[in-house]
C-alpha cells in the first residue's frame, strides 16, 4: 500500500479515472483546464469520456495487465463510479495511490453496511432491516411497518433494484420482484423535499462543501437540482454537517455527495440520510456554471494533493437533466438567456439515460 504524500502533483501529470461516462468526461475536462491530463480506463470502447482524454485503454476491469500499464502511467488513480470491483480497486492500490481509498467502496457498495455505517455516526436514516429471505421480510415488515421499500443491497440505482410494498400490500410479491438478492427493507419516508450536499476533502483533511442542494426526480431520476434549496438556514447547516462528518469518519480524499430526505416533524424539519455516493454527483453539476469552483475541479485538486478552492455561488441556480430523446430538443437552449448547454457526446438518445444537461444562472 502507498502512503498518502501529500505533495501536489505538479501540471503535466497524469491522473488516471477508472469509468468512462460522463462524470469521467467532466472529470477530464476539468483537469485539462488546470493543466491536469487524465488517462480513462473502461471496457466500453463507446465511452464518452474518451473522446476528451490525453490516454485512454479500453480493457475489462478484471485485466491486470492493462491495469498495471494504466497504474504504470498514472500518479494517482480515481474513480467515477462505485462499483468499481474490489480486486480491481486493490490491485491497482499495490501500484499507484488510489483515491479515495477503495475501502470506502466496500462500505458504499452495500447498503446494508452504509446504513450501519451511518448508524455508528449516530446520523438518522429511514428505519431499515436486513432481508435474506421470505420468512425475514415479513417479521421486518411487522417492525418497519407498510408502506416499505424493498431495495436491493448491491447494484441498485435511479430507482434500480427497489420495489414499493405499499399499505396492505403483499410483501411475497416485493420478494419475488427481487429473485433472491440479498436486501434492506427501508420504511417509507415522506418527506418534503429531498436535498443533497456535495463535500470535498482534502489530501490534509480540510473541507470545502457546496451549498444544500434541492433534487427533484422524475421516475427515479434526477431531473432538476436547484440552489439555494427552500430550508431553513439551521436545516441547511445539518445537512452540511452530516455530509462533512461522514467525510471525515471516511478519512476521505476528494468529492462525496450525500442524498438526505427533508421530514416535517410537526413545526420542525429533520434530516434523514438516503444515500453516500463516493464520487462526483449529478446534483452538483450546477457547479460547473454556477459557482466559481465545479464539484470536478475540487475533486481532480483534492486527488492531485491540491488546496481545496473556497466555492462561491454566483447567483440562483437550476439545473435540469436531458434524458433520452429529450436531448434532440438541445437547439431550443442555445437561446435561451443565462443557460449553459452540455451534451455528453453519448450518440443517439436510449430512453431513462442521461444525455446532457442545461444549468441556467439567475444573478440575484
Ligand atoms: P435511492 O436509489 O435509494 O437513492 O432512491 C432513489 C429515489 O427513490 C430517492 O431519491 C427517493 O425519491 C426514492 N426513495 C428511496 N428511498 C426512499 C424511502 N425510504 N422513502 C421514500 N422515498 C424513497
């Protein structure tokens, strides 16, 4: 294992990103623009992160050749997906600094020990419990009550991997919906608006966070993110201490995004943690063009040992995600006053998948 040296990386070097979709492009784009290169690695020879890369190697996860090579030409390697596999993550560690530490992954990678991750921290989630068959999914049924959702431990997103049992609903159908996969069965929160906190950490453990952010989602999805986001200064100021505190229990290096639910409790509102992404976050990509840091320039100066920028926002800000064919309508943007088009390259529009989005800046 390497020793974290926190030297900056001088401009020139190379920072290797294991992903190639459009955070890795953002990525990229980012490190290009303070004199970083970046080398993409991922098996998709498609991926569109390669099209803004110095290097890129189009290899499986699992081919320890190309991941020596890879290791070989990177002073440190990154991420910008979660489920980066364990071997993968490990062997690259044996060669080059990997950032965050892979450790975290096994903590993200399952949600049954991020809940109790998150539990330890003494930080509120929705009531959960473990499911590894029939006979355990009614008796958490009878302690969480209805309605629940089902959700899968590994490899769940947008929505995939969960199944609502609603109130008098049949909990032996959820069951069968997830074909035996280890699960949580997470009560139902309803809450008032869901909010996210994007937080860098750096090589020397400072923190810099974004403003709360407000997510509105269409079928699972992100669609809209809004800043500031509608809660109360002291809401606001718990979200951000939540998302520094589990950065810190992390000993974390770079970009981390917190989803929370916001819950009204009679007159007050409580925060209740949803979810860790140990990455770059759709929610921050507002930061792109609304702040004077983005979210992938902070994480890119917290991997390269680099002092963390203090963000400023620059006015109100939304930013909406064009998902499949919505991304055909890009020209009706280009007009439109104060927004900023993106458009990821992907080719042509597949239904419920990310193709670009528009972030529009009001100054206040
Ligand atoms: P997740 O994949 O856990 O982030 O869930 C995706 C979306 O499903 C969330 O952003 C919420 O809109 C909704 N959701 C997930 N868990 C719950 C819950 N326990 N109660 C209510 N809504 C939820």
């Amino acid at each position: 294992m390497f020793k974290r040296d926190n030297a900056p990386l001088p401009p020139g070097s190379t920072i290797g990103i294991l992903g190639g979709g459009q955070l890795a492009r953002m990525l990229a784009q980012a490190a290009s623009r303070i004199g970083l290169n970046c080398h993409v690695y991922a098996p998709e020879a498609d991926s569109c992160a390669f099209d803004v890369v110095k290097r890129g190697t189009v290899a499986a996860y699992a081919d320890q050749e190309a991941l020596a090579r890879f290791a070989k030409d990177c002073a440190v390697v990154t991420y910008e997906f979660e489920n980066v596999p364990a071997q993968t993550a490990s062997f690259l560690s044996q060669r080059v600094p990997v950032l965050p530490d892979p450790r975290v992954l096994a903590t993200t990678q399952d949600r049954l020990i991020e809940k109790e991750f998150i539990d330890n921290l003494e930080i509120a989630t929705a009531p959960y419990a473990a499911v590894s068959d029939a006979p355990q999914l009614f008796e958490a049924v009878r302690k969480i009550g209805l309605p629940a959702i089902l959700k899968t431990r590994r490899f769940g997103y947008d929505g995939k991997g969960q199944f609502k049992i609603d109130a008098g609903g049949d909990p032996a159908a959820a069951w069968r919906a997830v074909n035996g996969a280890a699960c949580i069965l997470e009560g139902f929160v309803p809450f008032e608006r869901e909010v996210s906190v994007v937080v860098a950490r750096g090589r020397d453990g400072s923190l810099q966070s974004f403003e709360v952010t407000e997510n509105e989602h269409r079928d699972h999805i992100l669609k809209v993110s809004r800043v500031p986001a509608a809660v109360p200064p002291a809401v606001a100021a718990e979200a951000v201490r939540i998302a520094e505190s589990i950065a810190t229990a992390f000993d974390y290096v770079g970009v981390l995004a917190v989803e929370m639910f916001v819950l009204r409790d009679g007159t007050a509102q409580r925060v209740l943690v949803n979810e860790i992404a140990p990455r770059v976050h759709n929610s921050g990509h507002w930061t792109i063009d609304g702040c004077s840091v983005s979210q992938f320039e902070q994480h890119i100066r917290a991997v390269a040992g680099w002092p963390l920028a203090e963000p400023v926002r620059l006015g109100r800000v939304e930013m909406i995600n064009l998902i499949g064919a919505e991304a055909a309508d890009y020209g009706r943007w280009l007009t439109v006053p104060g927004a900023s088009l993106h458009l990821y390259g992907k080719g042509d529009p597949v239904p419920g998948r990310k193709m670009g989005h528009v972030t529009r800046v009001q100054i206040d």
